[in-house]
C-alpha cells in the first residue's frame, strides 16, 4: 500500500476537495521532490511557511543543535533559554511597544491567545472582523472569520462578533473610481449599529490571504485606527499569513505606518517548525492573571531555537527587501501577461505575496473558480505548484520561499503563461 492509498484508507481528508497529487521525498530551497523523481517548483511554500526555503541549512542546524540539548521541559513551567532568547528577538524586530510574547503551537492559537487577552485588558467582550478574513480554525478563531465557506456545520460561534466591510478595491461597493475609505468608515457604523458598545478589539490582515491576497488601500488602517482609539478599541494585527518578509517587510502592517496593540504570528516565524505567538505592550500583556491561560507544548525549545535563526537568515540575507524587489517584478510580468487574456481580472499583492483574480468576465467580473483549479492543475503537471484561494476559489496564489531567485520565479511565471495559454485554447 504506498502513501496515496494510506491517505485514502486512514487519513480524514472529508474536509479538502482534494490532495495535489504530489509525494514528498525531499525538499530544499524552492525545490521539491517527489517519490517518482519528478521536481517541482514550490510557488506556494507550504501555504506561506517556508519563507526561507526548505531545509534551510542554518535553521536545521539550530534545531538539531538544540534537539541535542533537549526536547521538551513546559516553558511555562521551568525556563527555556530558547524561549527567552526569542522573545527578546521579537521584541526588537516587532513595531512599536511590542514587547512581551506568548508562545503556542499554531496561527488560530495565537489568534484566539491575542482575542482572550483583549478581553482580560480591556474588561469588554465583543469584536469586529472583517468580512472575507480568514483567522484559524478553532471555535473562537472561525466566529472571526467572515468566510462561509469555513464556517459551515461548526456553529453556533461566540456571540458578540460584528463584521465590516472587506478593504476590497477591485470589488468594493463604495466607491466609484476613486477610493474615498469608505471600508475604513463603515467600522464607525458597525461600532454604532452592529455591537452593545462593548468592542474589546477590532481583528484584521495586514494583506488578507485566504480571502484572495487582498491588499488594503493607502490609508485604510490609519483611518480604521483614529475611529478605533476614539472608541477604546484595540487593533489585532494577524500577521500568521503576512508576517516574516513575506510582504516586502518584517511585517505587513509596516507598510501602513500603525502600530498595533496586539500582533499574532506562526507560519514564516520557524520555517515550518510548528510555533505560533502573540506579543503586547507590557501593560497588556500582563493583564493574564494566574491560571488564565497556558500552553504545554508552547514555546517549544527546538521551535523556538529554529524560529532564532530563521530570523537571523531574513535579516542577514535581506529577503523582506529581496521579497520586495522580486514582487515588483513579478507583478510587473504578471500585468503584462493580464493584457493578454481577459480572463486575468486583477492582479495584486505585496512582496511575494501575489494574488491573481480569474473572472469570467471583466465587465461582470463573474468569478472563475473553476479555470484557476485547471490553471493549478497545468501548472503542477509541468512542475510548479502555485495555490487557489478567495472566497469563491478564483484567486491564484503565489507565495514561494523568500529565498527564490528571479531566474526560477522566470521559470515559475513561464509555465503559468503556458497554462494561460492553453486555457485559451480549450475555452
């Protein structure tokens, strides 16, 4: 029985349409390869994970160190050096006051960590999302997250949770050819209309990715944080997705100038080691009492003493401004390659975090999901795994290793123009 059929037999795979038929052997950089020999490149890095690429030598070699130390020891039990050395690294690279960091083991605990100690900080109960996010899977992290989709047969969810519009310029319903914030308005209306007065936080992605890589515009998160400090609101900056140079900077949020009072991080923060975190001001931060919360395996030493040289690599390696650059310059050939198929409707993204939007038409923009599922599938039959996210699953996705280089996103970008092609061929 080979690992496919293993899967089938005694994996719970109900909950994804389907597995890209690709069998891991190896992996390294931007390369993977799989059981039958073939090589892909990894445009998608394991959704945004493996910022910087896989196996990365310095990471691998931090976590066997450690792993030669020891496992396991309860972090928030007996001190972990790892632990305390991470915690000031973040601290140091994070914006603002950002200062003292809860650790767990996944993107949603860290999101539901940061939503309990909004909660603790400022004595209130409810908040607001925006509609398309995508912020975890738990129960709390689901109530959210504005995606029907995601949600369907897991409630009822926490009360208490009211949602604003998405900062969707390419199908906003606010303004007509000039962005006025509109988006960035209506949380004062959903803060008057929608809740009891009793908002402990406002949640949202510096660029949102499971919604389709939807970037805000200029201006939307100063104007959304001056209505929330009016109110006494906290912002949640959810940095799982955009976090780690993914974006063309450490983080997201640092391209809109606004500091916020909660950040929570996983993926990109130890190169597919599992590890999540929030961070606050001490002020926040310490409003826990004893017995609050807690993580058994959080902060785990070996995570953590990978995340450290994971950081040292971004920053050593200067992949944030890499990212930057090559983003340009993908997006560039992508907008060239939108003005010669109509069914391209928009492309968008920051860093290496680039979304392309199918429509079936431009003038209705009518969504194209099932073109960017064939698209993907060319795509990966000529060696390139890309992703396909959005609400309704017409966005393709291109997130790789920070650590690609401009010939092999050439290559990458050459076989989606071929799959393009093709497309318009059998259409």
């Amino acid at each position: 029985m080979d690992t496919q059929e293993k899967y089938a037999k005694y994996v719970n795979t109900s909950f994804v349409k389907s597995i890209e038929p690709v069998v891991f052997a190896s992996a390294e950089g931007a390369t993977v390869t799989a059981v039958d020999g073939r090589t892909y490149l990894d445009c998608f890095a394991g959704i945004s994970v493996v910022n910087t690429g896989h196996r990365n030598p310095r990471v691998v070699a931090a976590a066997r160190e450690q792993i030669d130390k020891f496992i396991h020891c309860a972090s928030y039990i007996y001190y972990a050096p790892p632990v305390a050395d991470l915690a000031e690294r973040l601290a140091q690279i994070t914006p603002g006051r950002l200062q003292k960091t809860f650790f767990g083991n996944s993107g949603a605990e860290a999101i539901e960590g940061s939503m309990r100690l909004a909660r603790a900080y400022t004595g209130r109960h409810e908040f607001i999302a925006l509609q398309m996010a995508f912020h975890g899977r738990t129960n709390a992290t689901l109530a959210v997250t504005g995606n029907q989709a995601r949600k369907t047969h897991g409630g009822p969810y926490l009360s208490g949770v009211a949602f604003a519009p998405a900062p969707y310029e390419y199908r906003c319903r606010f303004c007509e050819g000039r962005c006025t914030l509109a988006c960035a308005d209506a949380v004062e209306d959903v803060i008057q209309y929608q809740t009891g007065g009793d908002v402990a936080a406002f949640i949202a992605e510096g660029v949102m990715g499971e919604g389709g890589i939807i970037v805000p515009p200029e201006g939307y998160f100063q104007r959304v944080k001056e209505i929330l400090d009016r109110h006494g609101i906290l912002f949640i900056d959810d940095e799982v997705q955009s976090g780690f140079g993914r974006t063309g900077k450490m983080f997201a949020i640092e391209w809109y100038g606004v500091e916020p009072d909660i950040m929570a991080m996983a993926k990109g923060i130890a190169d597919g080691f599992p590890l999540g975190a929030f961070i606050a001001p001490p002020e926040i931060a310490d409003s826990f009492q004893p017995g609050e919360h807690l993580s058994t395996f959080g902060g785990n030493p070996v995570c953590c003493a990978a995340a450290l040289a994971n950081i040292d690599v971004l920053l050593e390696d200067r992949l944030p401004q890499h990212a930057d650059e090559l983003g340009q310059w993908t997006m560039a050939r992508l907008r060239d390659l939108a003005g010669e198929h109509q069914i391209i409707g928009e492309v968008r993204g920051k860093g290496l975090m680039i979304g392309i939007e199918l429509v079936a038409s431009r003038e209705t923009k009518e969504p194209a999901p099932i073109q960017a599922t064939e698209i993907r599938r060319i795509c990966r039959e000529n060696g390139v795994l890309i992703g396909v996210g959005g609400q309704r699953s017409n966005v393709l996705r291109l997130q790789p290793p920070l650590t690609i280089t401009r010939d092999q996103i050439s290559q990458a970008l050459d076989v989606l123009e071929t799959a393009f092609a093709s497309l318009a061929v059998t259409a």
